[in-house]
C-alpha cells in the first residue's frame, strides 16, 4: 500500500495493527526507494537487458512512446530509469487491463503460423504490421 501512496507523495505512515497494540511508521519516498534497492538494481538490469536484446529488431526511432502500466510503474524511481534508458517521456493514456488483452492476443496471434497481424499505431494513424 504504502508503494502507491508514495507514488503520489513524498511520505506517508505504515500501520500495523497487532494484538496488544497498533503501531505507526513513517516512511519516505527515498527510505522507501533504500529499501528496495536490490529489487530496482534488478528492474534495471531487465530494462536495460530488453533494449539490448530488442535492439536487432525495435529500432529506438520506430518508437513512438512508452506505455507503461501496473503498480511497479506507479513508482517515481523505475519511471525515471525507464525514461533514461530509452530517453523519452513515458504515456500513461492505455488501461492495463485492457493493455493486457489486447497483449495475450496478439502475442498469441503472432505465433500462429499464417496469420498476419495489423494493429494501429496511435501516434501516426496508420496501421503497423506486426512479424
């Protein structure tokens, strides 16, 4: 709870009820970021290992712009290496349920022999076909 609330704020309180008494934390947004580090040192890793990987085949040119959904895309830090890494500002307009969907079928589509598929690419209203 408290990664999405200091998603939006700098600080906030961690309650923990126990049976013989309630306790209050206050933890910031860099306390919060010191905690995890070891868990955003592999965020980074994998970010940085998909653009290398992808680089043969996604050209950073051809990309248009980064939709990032989900709770660890709600956190300041792992937005900003996501920005770095591919050096744009990222999108927030897709919902990620519906993000997710439309991902399964079209990965699942794409690996079905003879099918083609085409979907639009927002920022250029045209329709991109995928391999």
């Amino acid at each position: 709870k408290a990664k999405g609330i200091l998603g939006t704020i700098h600080a906030t309180d961690i309650f923990f009820s126990l049976p013989e008494e309630d306790i209050k934390i206050p933890i910031s947004r860099t306390q919060f970021e010191n905690l995890c580090n070891e868990e955003l040192e592999q965020i980074k890793k994998v970010i940085v290992e998909f653009k290398e990987k992808s680089a043969e085949y996604l050209k950073e040119e051809k990309i248009a712009e980064i939709e990032i959904t989900g709770g660890g895309a709600r956190v300041p830090c792992v937005q900003k290496m996501i920005e770095q890494c591919f050096g744009m500002n990222l999108s927030w307009k897709l919902d990620s349920a519906l993000d997710l969907a439309r991902g399964v079928a079209i990965a699942g589509a794409s690996r079905t022999p003879g099918f083609c598929i085409k979907v639009p690419c927002e920022s250029q209203n045209k329709l991109e076909e995928i391999a």
